[in-house]
C-alpha cells in the first residue's frame, strides 16, 4: 500500500465473516485483514498486509468501533475465500513469527484454519439442524 503525501489512503473494511479474521480491506491490490486474537492473553488484534504481520493493536481501528460495525458490507464470497487462503496458518497468535502460541490457559491452540473458515453468527444445535428424509 502506498501513502500519498499529504493524503491518507482511504480504507473501506468489510466483514469477512470469521471469528478469527472478522475485517479485511483491500486497498491499491493490497489486502489489510485484522486477526482477532484471545484477549487478554495477547494483544486485541494483529493487522497483516497481504499475509504479513505488520503491527499488534490494543484497540479497535477507527471504524470498526462497535456501532458502525454492524453497517459494514461484506466481503463477496471470492473475496473472503481468498482472504482466508492468504491467512492460512495464521490464525493462533505468534504463527506469523513461526511460534504459534501454546500457552497452557490461552485457547490458541484450537485457532484452526477450518475454524477460521466457519461462519460467524448463530449456530444451530443438531436439534436445529435440518434432518434427512
């Protein structure tokens, strides 16, 4: 992403839908997506550009505050899963140094890409869940 002097980058998030990487922006071709990580074990969030871990947050980015959160749009479906490809193995806090957290009382170790990949929102108990005929 490049700065232009004298005028920030705008950056318009979107919800990804994911419990580990809930925002992701893309901006000049560049992908921002913030991870979520288990707090207060670890800082609140960890911004990546394009899969790189760039800086630990201990607080929600301007925008992303909890009321307009909920008027985010959402990412398209090709776009979220090319933001979870980009993130694979990054989910656990520290994977992006190669030391994946393993802390006795930190939940890190169940940070999976396939939980990364489940959908955020209510989920369905097997009595909910539609049964076969």
């Amino acid at each position: 992403m490049k700065a232009r002097p004298g005028r920030p980058t705008q950056i318009s998030w979107h919800k990804v839908d994911s419990y580990i990487f809930p925002y992701a922006a893309r901006t000049e071709g560049t992908w921002l997506v913030l991870r979520l990580n288990t707090f207060p074990d670890h800082p609140l969030c960890t911004l990546f550009v394009d899969g790189q871990a760039v800086s630990d947050l201990e607080d929600a980015p301007a925008g992303l505050q909890p009321s307009p959160r909920a008027t985010l749009p959402r990412l398209a479906e090709h776009e979220r899963a090319e933001v979870l490809r980009l993130m694979a193995g990054l989910a656990p806090y520290g994977a992006e140094t190669g030391f994946p957290c393993t802390g006795d009382f930190c939940t890190c170790v169940d940070l999976t890409d396939e939980f990364a990949a489940e959908r955020t929102g209510p989920r369905q108990t097997s009595a909910e869940q539609p049964q076969g005929l």
